[in-house]
C-alpha cells in the first residue's frame, strides 16, 4: 500500500528535514485530507507530540474521524492509544515508549497490546547512522532495527521503518537497508524516509513493503494521480 503522509507542528501540516529543519507549509489538514482522498489510508505524526512540545489533538481528532489513519506521535500510555482508536484511527504507532535503555518495553508493550489488540499497534523502528532513535529522532539508543526486529514481532501487527538520514531531503532512500529489514520479519512492514521517485515506490512494492511518502509528495516531486494508479 501507498500512505500519503500529514505531519502536524503547530497546527499545521509541515514537512522536515530529518526531523529537525522545517522545510516547507502545507495547506490545511482539511485540504490535504482532501488531496488525499483516492488512498484507502493515510498516516498521521503530530510531530509536537512526538518531541513532548504540546499536541495537534484537535488536527488528530479530526483526521481520525473523516479517515482510515494510523496515528503515531507521543503516543506514550495505553490511554493516549486508547483514546485515538475511539476517535476513530485504524492502528496506533508507538515508537520512543517501546523502548528502555535496557532494550524493549516488554511490559508496556504487553499491556497496549492487550488494551487495544496487537493487530492495530505498529512499532516505530526509525533509525539514523545503523541506530534506533526516539523522543522525535532527537535521541539515539543503541540498538539497530534488524536486531530489534524480531523480537517486537510477538508484541505488534507490524512495523514503520523510517530512515530518517535521507528524510526530506528528495536524495533516494535506502533500498538495500528496507530489504533487509523484510527479510528480518514476516509482519506488515512501512518504510519511509528519503522516498523519491516513482521507481523506488514500486521496488518497495515488489519487496511487500508499503510505502508511506510525504516530501515527495507535497514538492510536486511524485504525482498523487501517478501514486493512486500504482495503488490500485
């Protein structure tokens, strides 16, 4: 599957560079849900929650409510999780809480799973230079997403995989790294983080990895009609 992208700073819908430089405003959420209207889903990141700066919950709300979403950003207690599958997401993304500096969150895992069903849980494994990062990919542990693979897979339904050393800077992403990653599980795997051209899309595709795609996007880069055809 193909995922259009709407990350949340402030209100609005931004696109970053590696998670830290804004790059570009987009139009309104509701414009860009609008835009968005031929993907069967659509991936939400409030990205003030993601660096526990404040939220965008009315934005969430809202796109949860007129959308097939899976919504990640701040997502740190089985209330919060909760709480966006009432509104109406689809799955739930979950990256800095599924993690210790020890390794995984086997208890908080465990219980979101058993709070809202590990088929509607994805785990974030967003990596930079080989590593995991976390707390909106300001923070680097010490664990890579090929060996933490596995060992989420009894906890969730799948996983996104961002690399985040390409993310929003249109220079390709990582192909090689993506099919590594699908050799390491058998679950549902997203990948994001540097997506460009249209060849790189089917290649993920080919590998069954879906990809979720924003700079690309909002730049005129790749065509929204060229992407629904490729979906369908």
């Amino acid at each position: 599957m193909i995922f259009p992208c709407i990350d949340l700073m402030d209100g609005k819908v931004v696109q970053l560079v590696q998670g830290r430089e804004k790059a570009l405003e987009a139009d309104s959420p509701e414009e860009m849900l609008r835009r968005f209207a031929k993907f069967p889903e659509i991936q939400v990141i409030d990205l003030d929650a993601a660096m526990g700066r404040g939220s965008n919950a009315e934005s969430v709300r809202m796109l949860a409510a007129r959308a097939v979403t899976r919504v990640g950003g701040g997502v740190r207690t089985v209330e919060r999780a909760r709480a966006l599958l009432e509104q109406g997401a689809h799955k739930v993304i979950v990256g800095t809480a599924a993690f210790t500096a020890q390794g995984i969150d086997e208890a908080f895992l465990s219980e979101l799973g058993r709070a809202i069903g590990r088929e509607r849980l994805l785990i974030a494994v967003d990596s930079k230079d080989g590593r995991i990062v976390v707390k909106g990919w300001q923070e680097a542990t010490e664990f890579t997403a090929e060996r933490m693979l596995g060992l989420l897979e009894p906890y969730c339904g799948g996983f996104l995989a961002t690399w985040v050393d390409r993310e929003g800077m249109m220079q390709g992403t990582d192909l090689a790294w993506f099919r590594r990653l699908r050799a390491a599980t058998t679950l549902e795997l997203t990948a994001a983080g540097g997506i460009t051209t249209l060849d790189e899309v089917r290649a993920l595709l080919d590998m069954n990895v879906n990809a979720a795609l924003g700079m690309a996007i909002y730049t005129g880069r790749l065509s929204l009609d060229e992407l629904a055809k490729l979906a369908a």
